[in-house]
C-alpha cells in the first residue's frame, strides 16, 4: 500500500503544447546532474521529468569481507565535498557494533570539525555555486524586467552588510568578479582551515578514528579554532540579513515565487552534534540519546511533528525498487532479523539490503538510473512516504524547532522557531537571528534556511569550544577508547551531512563486514518513481513548477528551474538525471548555443 | 598611448607566445568530486590568482569544470563538443575519478557524462577521454582514482576500475609530447594540483622546460620525498618512542602509519595555509597518493609490516640517545649562573670605570 506524493499534473499531457528542453549536466553541483523536462510555455509550467543517475561505484559490494575498522576510511570517499560526514557516521555505526564511546574531549573536536564542515559547505555551495543563479549576469539573462527593479529597490539591510541597493547584492555575487564571491570564496578557505585543525584534512579526514579522535588537544588547537570561529561570526552577522533581503525580493518582484520548487512538507532529519554527558552509542538508549542531539532528529509531515524517536525512524526506513538498474533482493539473505530491542526488522530496511547491480540501457519506461527509492514507511497512513532533506537545513531547522528541545545559551528551539545567538565581534555588536517555521517547502524556503543554519552551526561550535576547553583544562586530555573488534555484531549511525539525513548500517560477522549501507541524502531527494509509482523529490518539486524566466523557447535557460534543483543542494558523485516521461511531443528543441565563454 | 608614456617595464615584458588556454576538466569517472572541491581550497596559487591573470606570464586562461561553470547544459557541453572537433586549441584535458571498465558487460554503463543526440543513451565518461586525449596540449590525472584507480579499483569492485594511465598506456604522449601528468592524493592536495596547472601553463608559455616526473608520472618537486622524511614526528621515531594510541603526539608507526615508505609532501606542506596534514597531526599515513592504494595499506589500523622489525631495531639506539638528549637538555634548561641579581659583576667583564 503505497500513496503517491506528488501534486499530479494539472493537465494531461496529451492535449498540452509541450516543448521538449533539456540540460545535461546541470553545473555548480556535486556530481553531475542533467534535466530533461516537457515545458508547457502557454501555461508557464513544467509539465514532468523525471530522475536519473548516470554513476555506479559498488561501496556495498566491495566493502564486504573487510576489517570493520576500514569503514570510515572507505566511506569517506563516498562524497568529495561531505566526506568528513560520511566517516563520521561510519564511525558512529562502529561505535556501537564495537560497544565504546568516544572520551569527552574526542567528542567535542569531531563536533566542532563537522560545524566547520557544515560552516564551510553551506557558504561555498549558498554563495559560490548557488548564489550564480541570483547573480547580475544571470538575472540580466532571464528575467531583464527584474534586474530593472532590483536597481531601484534599497536593501532593508544595507547598514548591515553596506550594499545599497538589491542590484548591488547581484552584481557581487558575479562569479570570481563579484566582491562577495570572492569574500565567500576566502571564507570558505578559513573554515576548511578550522575543519583541518580538528580532523587533519579536508576533505577525507586523517585524525578520525572509531573511539576517538588523534587530534592531539593542547591551548593551541583551540586558539587556532576560536579565533577563526569569530571572523566567520562576524561574516554571519552580514550575511544573514544579505540573503534576507534577497530573498524577499524574489518575493516581491515576481509574485508567486514561493511556488518554485514547492512540494508537500514531507521532510527528514536523521540529528547531528551527539552530547557525550548522555549518548553512550547503545541501540537500547538511541531514543533517549537522540534526542540529546544539538540538532534533533525529526519526521516532519505537513508541518507536524510525526517522532523524532531514532530507534523508531530507523526501523521505518526502507529501500525500494522500481525503476533502479538492480535486481531485488527478496530472496536474498536476512542479515537482521530484529534489532537488538526485539523489533522485527523489515527485509527492505538497509541492515538486510543486498545490492545487486545489472547495467542496462537507459529506459524511461522501465528502469532509468543507478539511485535506488529510498522511503520512510508511515506506519499511521500505511504509505511509503518521499521525504526529503531540503538540502538540510530546512529540515535540520524545522524538526529542531518543533521539538522545543535544543537550549544551549547561543542557541534556543522554542516550538515555532530558532533563536540563534551571536556574540560581539571585532566591529560589530550581538545579534540575535530568529529563524522561524515558514509557511512552504519551496526553493526560496531551503536556500534561506541554508544561511540560518550557518549561523546555527557557529554558534554551536562556540559552545562545543567552551565545552572542549572545560575538559581541557581540567586536564582530561584523553581523546580515544581502545576497543576490540567483536565477531559477531550489528551497529548503525545517524547524522547529518551537510545536505541531509545519513545514516550508514553495518553488520559484522567472523570480525569482517558482512553487510554494509550508507544512505547519503541525495539518495532521498534525487530518487526515481519506485516500485509504486511515487515520485522522487526532485521529480515532484519540479514538475509543476511555475516558469517565470522572460526568454521564450529559443533563449530559454531554465532558470527557475535551475533554482528549485539546486535549492535541494545536489551533491550526487553519482550523476543525476531528470527526464520527461510520456505524453506527445509536439516540438523539441534544445537549449541553443552561446558564444565563446569570455 | 605615446611610446613616451608606456612604462619602461611593460616593454621590457614578453607577453606569452600562447594567448589563451581552455581547461577542460572531466569529472564524470568514478570518484566524488574531491579534487574539484580540493581546488578551490587552494591558495598557492588560487584559483582566482590563475583565472584572473594575478600571475605574470601566463596566457589567459578559461575553466570549464562542472562544480565551478555558470552555463549550464549545452551552453557547457558546447566546450567538449568543440575540442572534439579540433576547434578549442589549446586545451589541458583534466581527469579526474577512476575509468571504469565498460568492456566487461553486454549493456549499459558506469559513468557517463552527457547524452548522445541519436541514441538518446548516456555518452560513457571512457568515450569522452578517447575522443578528447588525442587533441590534448596535455592530459593530467588529477587525484588518485584517476592516476591509479584508487578506492574504486579496490579488490572485489564491480566495475573493473584503473587509473587513466593504465586506460591510455603508460608510455602514452600527448600531441606535445608531454606524457600523462599524475598528481596524486585522496583527495589532492589543494596546492600541489594548482601549483602544477601553473607549472604547465609556464611550460605552455615557454617559461619552463619539460615538467620533471617520476616513474610513476608524479611531479618530483612534490612526491620526490616521503611523509616521513617530511614529518615533524620523525624525531620521536629517532628515538624509538612510540605512540600506542592514538591522541598521543608520538610517532604512529606502531598504530598504522605508513610515513616512512609513502611519496607525499603533506606533513611538509600542510593541508592548506600549513595547517593539517596526517601523521603531522595525528592522522596514521594510509597511502592515499600511492599506486597500491587502498589494498596495500589495508587494514589501516594495525602497524605496517615492515614497520616492526624497523621500530624493535631503531628501540636499543634511540633508547640511548633520548637518555643523553635529555641530559644536555637538562643543561641547556638552565640559564647561565652570571645572571643574578647580587653584586659583584661575574659575566667575565673587569669594569675600569665603576
């Protein structure tokens, strides 16, 4: 029993005029993305696509029969821009199949490596890759009448990041030329500096181990941290209120913006930032110690608040089939048939995955791509939902905030919003940014909460700093537990990476990896139809969405739709593909040649 | 302008005999990116300094990688399907990610960039190097999937992964003549892969000669050394004191660190703005810029094999030397005893005048 969570098309497409446009590959993204879409220019929308993925490495495949202590080294290299988070959750996953925990110093350094992370990822994507799509010379490009207005509206915020007007935001943003590209670009170097205090490298850490951390802990380290911490902090004070302005003009310029991208709320957050005083990394205690995460998990279903229970979100996630090149598993081995609380375990939960890969062509009618379907199984509507990440930060920030549960000084979760503190810098005074729930899930909705999160993630690391000194100066300096690897055991870990819910399940046999499955975020967004016919995210959010760029089919970039993809942040090693499914095609074009790049 | 008024020193200038470069960067192997995000982490040089003509000599030059381009699509394909036809020149080719092996299945494919227009069928990233490495000024593998094969290439892989040396051959020469350049590294170090760019754009502008490689195809300058030799832990090992856990400052050669037999200048150098690095750090070596990585290395956790006999011999030695090391230290500890506060004067000078 499944229900589709897509808005259906508003029309058949039989009796539409659809012009066939495509995009391959989608650029300033992780991994390479193309977009073939059906555009219904009379209606100004998006009729369909679809989602495909043009990579396959086989991590699940060779990871078998290995040490279990090679996990995160291995799985880092899932992602070259979140790989951090990947052996993060590796060894969060070891931790509890081997039964330690970090000491509390290592904790806190793997904390503030990944709020670097997340510091440094965020701004790089939001302001350098992003941020092109709102820039001078592509607003110019698509929508002329709005670059007009834009020159005539005043920032509300010009006295704090000193641009004059919403025009002067745009052209700053121009790639390399741009001043705030370039600041960003800087920005995102001093945050990887801070990252490789922490965990040595970025960004496939060398310092990260189950246990612990080899970071050596002295005064140094964290001066060295601290004192980047605050011009990133000073850098946010900026930055918030640039993209609020922004943002809004979008808005304001081209009523109906909020549109763009828009899906039903259907978000997940898998948590980040564990509190050593009370995760011991046990299965039995995840619940409780879940929700002691400085971001708390959550399943949030149109608007509410479903659990943010983690032992009850990962007994519901399951992984379909459906238009995937993989033969199913179902006669396969169950590797897990309860967990270790004694619920059973589903023979599509990730634990009793067997990953079996057939290449094949490439059929939109049948079987498309490389990415599996993953879903969140609800028990109350006996649906497999489409959850999404948003990219993050919208999830990360609206399941924090309904659970009222986060209060740490800098930062407050109220049941409505996010109160984010910031101290005093060099040249400015405190601030407090409210980050409250908005009313969609929509393009513009995930790229503000990008910046939010930001500052959320600063803000974190200053407490994790005051907490990392604490036990520093108490002179309990030990970074790492020694452990032995068992014979027999399971473990399984949550976190976020950057772009959203992670989670990496192991089972271990004869002291060497039997079964292994990370699921990265892009997996949940960028998914095909599954074995049900529900949509991906991506297919969903596109599809239907409006088209507000000035160019007819000749000169059409697709820019809206560049928007509501990348809002989702992409980041697919593994490419990703959206394509038009059925329904007559009157006319194809595609998009025309330019001249030769300056 | 009169001839009057141009500065002395622009005349003096030799503008670059090649006026522009296009770059073209492949990252559609099988990897994750890494060393396009390593990039941009550069500072020496930036990927601003090269792309804004902040160092002098050198042609103009234009990117076209897919983390980093403002078009999109076809606008972006567009490059490819120019240097394909002889029409972008000159072009450095960049590869990075691992070449799988198309050859060992009936259908289908691994990695793909781009679809072709009559099939409608991805266009496998393999087809884009045969038709592209030909018309090449120069062809660099960039980070170790792509030089080597890398994690991708590990034993019990499905996809039949290499390194683009072993795709093209190792004895393969560009159009120029300059054979593959590897910069290896899991990812890349950040400056190492800009510092080469710059060095074959010097060559491209005939301000350097040839680009001295190894055997393995590595740059010299910056994988001629190991992690040891470069390594700030060194001198415990010299002194037979070993770290048994991590966390400690000690050496890790005990706990997996492969320093002593790996090229890489990561300790030396830093991750970036000297900050980072592995062993230098806490982080054991894991061989990421070596041709045997990953299986070689692996487990990564438990102490290398030759790393025993080496450590039990160096222990008696460096036993002896830490003990009159920490003697001297002792002395050297204190300050000298004509530093007091106390009448006479006992630094060896005879005062005449008080």
């Amino acid at each position: 029993m499944s229900v589709a969570t897509s808005r259906q098309p508003s029309m058949s497409t039989d009796s539409r005029k659809l012009v066939e446009m495509s995009w391959d590959p989608i650029t300033r993204i992780v991994g390479s993305l193309g977009i073939y879409t059906k555009i219904d220019f009379d209606r100004k929308e998006v009729a369909e696509c679809f989602s495909t993925s043009s990579i396959f490495r086989g991590y699940s495949i060779f990871m078998k029969g290995k040490d279990p202590r090679d996990a995160h080294f291995i799985t880092s290299r899932i992602c070259g821009i979140c790989g951090d988070n990947h052996a993060t959750c590796a060894c969060y996953a070891q931790q509890m199949a081997f039964g330690i925990k970090p000491p509390p110093l290592g904790e806190w350094i793997v904390n503030l490596g990944e709020a670097a992370e997340y510091m440094f990822d965020h701004n790089i994507f939001q302001d350098n890759l992003v941020g092109v799509d709102f820039c001078e010379q592509m607003v110019k490009e698509t929508n002329p009448s709005v670059w007009t207005k834009a020159q005539q509206t005043p920032a509300p915020n010009a006295d704090k990041h000193h641009f004059k007007t919403i025009a002067d935001i745009m052209t700053a943003l121009n790639p390399f030329t741009g001043e705030f590209y370039r600041e960003a670009l800087q920005m995102s170097r001093m945050t990887r500096e801070m990252f490789c205090l922490m965990e040595g490298r970025h960004v496939h850490p060398s310092t990260l181990y189950p246990g612990g951390v080899g970071t050596v802990p002295t005064v140094q380290l964290f001066t060295d941290y601290m004192v980047r911490l605050m011009k990133y902090v000073e850098f946010m004070k900026k930055v918030v209120p640039l993209h609020d302005d922004l943002f809004d003009f979008f808005y304001e310029a081209l009523p109906g913006y909020e549109k763009v991208g828009q899906r039903r709320i259907l978000l997940a957050c898998w948590g980040s930032f564990n509190d050593p005083a009370y995760c011991d990394y046990t299965y039995k205690n995840m619940s409780a110690w879940g929700r002691k995460m400085f971001v708390t998990p959550g399943i949030v279903v149109d608007g509410e608040l479903v659990t943010n229970d983690l032992v009850e979100i990962n007994l519901n996630i399951r992984i379909l089939l459906g238009s995937s090149y993989y033969d199913s598993w179902e006669n396969s081995e169950m590797f897990v048939k309860q967990d270790p609380l004694g619920n059973p375990v589903d023979r599509n939960h990730p634990w009793n995955q067997t990953t079996i890969p057939r290449p094949q062509k490439r059929d939109f009618k049948e079987k498309y791509t490389w990415v599996m379907s993953p879903r969140w199984y609800d028990k109350r509507t006996k649906s497999h939902l489409a959850m999404d990440t948003g990219g993050g930060p919208i999830a990360r920030l609206w399941a924090t905030a309904l659970a009222g549960l986060v209060d740490i000084g800098y930062v407050k979760a109220t049941g409505t919003s996010v109160k984010i503190y910031l101290p005093k810098t060099m040249s400015l005074p405190e601030v407090e940014f409210e980050w409250k729930i908005p009313k969609w899930s929509n393009a513009i909705e995930r790229d503000r909460a990008r910046t939010y999160f930001q500052a959320y993630a600063a803000a974190c690391a200053l407490h994790f700093c005051e907490k990392a000194m604490a036990e520093l100066h108490a002179g309990n300096t030990k970074t790492w537990t020694e452990f032995k690897v068992p014979e027999e055991a399971i473990g399984c870990g949550f976190h976020e990476a950057v772009r959203g819910v992670l989670s990496h399940h192991v089972v271990i046999r004869d002291g060497k990896i039997a079964n292994y499955h990370p699921y990265p975020p892009t997996p949940w967004n960028a998914n095909p139809r599954d074995i049900y016919g529900t949509p991906g995210p991506y297919e969903d959010a596109v599809q239907n969405t409006p088209i507000f760029e000035e160019n007819g089919p000749g000169k059409f970039k697709g820019i809206d739709i560049m928007r509501a993809v990348r809002s989702f942040d992409p980041c697919l090693p593994c490419g990703v593909h959206m394509y038009l499914g059925k329904g007559k095609t009157l006319e194809t074009r595609h998009v025309p040649m330019f001249g030769a790049h300056g | 302008m009169s001839d009057s008024t141009i500065p002395y020193g622009r005349k003096t200038q030799r503008p670059s005999p090649v006026k522009e470069v296009h770059i073209l960067w492949i990252t559609a192997g099988l990897g994750c990116d890494g060393d396009s995000v390593s990039i941009t982490a550069a500072m020496q040089p930036s990927i601003e300094d090269v792309l804004l003509g902040a160092i002098p000599g050198l042609p103009k030059v234009h990117l076209h990688n897919p983390v980093l381009a403002y078009e999109n699509g076809d606008e972006f394909m567009r490059f490819w399907y120019e240097a394909e036809a002889g029409r972008l020149d000159p072009f450095v080719l960049v590869v990075e990610g691992s070449i799988p092996n198309e050859k060992i299945k009936k259908e289908g494919y691994w990695a793909a960039l781009g679809t072709d227009k009559d099939t409608g069928q991805p266009i496998p990233t393999c087809d884009w190097i045969q038709r592209l490495a030909p018309k090449a000024l120069a062809v660099v593998a960039c980070g170790t999937c792509a030089t080597y094969g890398g994690i991708h290439a590990m034993q019990g892989n499905p996809t039949g992964a290499m390194g683009l040396a072993d795709f093209l051959g190792w004895k393969w020469k560009s159009k120029a003549g300059l054979p593959i350049v590897n910069v290896p590294g899991c990812p890349v170090q950040p400056d190492n892969f800009m510092e080469t760019l710059l060095y074959l754009l010097y060559q491209v502008a005939g301000l350097a000669p040839m680009i001295p490689l190894d055997e393995q195809l590595r740059p010299t300058w910056l994988f001629g050394k190991t992690v040891h030799d470069g390594c700030d832990r060194a001198g415990y090992y010299e002194e037979g004191d070993f770290a048994q856990e991590y966390g400690s400052p000690k050496c890790l050669v005990k706990i997996g660190c492969w320093g002593p037999v790996v090229n890489c200048n990561v300790p030396k150098r830093g991750w970036m703005a000297g900050i980072g690095g592995c062993p230098n750090v806490g982080g054991i070596c894991i061989g990421c810029t070596m041709p045997g990585f990953p299986d070689k290395f692996m487990p990564f956790m438990d102490a290398p094999p030759g790393s025993s006999l080496s450590s039990h011999l160096i222990k008696p030695y460096g036993a002896l030397i830490r003990t009159l090391r920490k003697i001297t230290q002792n002395t050297v500890n204190k300050e000298t005893k004509w530093r007091h506060p106390e009448p006479p004067l006992t630094t060896g000078y005879r005062p005449k005048t008080y």
